[in-house]
C-alpha cells in the first residue's frame, strides 16, 4: 500500500512539473534553498517550519548509517530509503513550485503597486 502510495506521489510530482506554465524543473531546484531561508526566516506563509523540519528529518535518515530496516536485507533495506528518498524529491518538487508561484505573484503585486 504505501508503495502505491509513493509512487502515485512521484507521478503528480512528474505531472506537476510538466504542466505547462508550471515552474520547471531547474526553476524548482534552483529555488529550494531561497524557500528554505524564506521559510525559516517566516516570510513564506505557505509552508510550516515543522513540515520543513520533517523535510530535514527524512534528508538525517537517507544519509544516515542507521537505518530502520538494515540496507545488507538487499531488497527491504533499500526500498526504505528509496521510498524516503521519493517522497522528500516529491515534497521539495511541490513546495519549491508553490514558492515560486508565490514570489511570481509577491511580485506582480509590487509591480502593480509601487510604494
């Protein structure tokens, strides 16, 4: 079950990104450590410091030597950080393409209306 659901999280992540007039790829990429500043610094509303910590939580377990499943179980012990690994890539790619959208309309509006 939680298989299909991360995959079905990897396939909205990939729709998502293709959709056009959505952010790209790079564009995400690229704006994931301003998001992550903006977050921590309480100037994006869009996103929770504990859903970034969450974030930070699941990069701690990838890197991590200590595993709850043991990588030398071949299959299982992958598949684990695979599926951590799938879903921080699917959350950066969708909170990175909604702070994009947001700066974009952060900046219309100063355009719109100049101090």
């Amino acid at each position: 079950m939680a298989k299909a659901a991360r995959a079905a999280q990897a396939w909205r992540t990939y729709k998502d990104v293709t959709k056009p007039g959505s952010p790209g790829l790079g564009v995400r990429l690229r704006a994931v450590p301003k998001m992550i500043g903006a977050v921590t610094r309480g100037r994006y509303p869009g996103m929770g410091r504990s859903r970034l910590a969450m974030m930070g939580l699941g990069v701690v377990y990838i890197l991590s030597p200590i595993d709850v499943i043991p990588d030398f179980l071949m299959v299982i012990g992958v598949a684990d950080d695979f599926g951590v690994l799938l879903w921080l890539m699917g959350s950066l790619l969708g909170e990175s393409g909604r702070y994009v959208d947001w700066q974009r309309r952060q900046e219309q509006q100063v355009r719109a209306f100049p101090s």
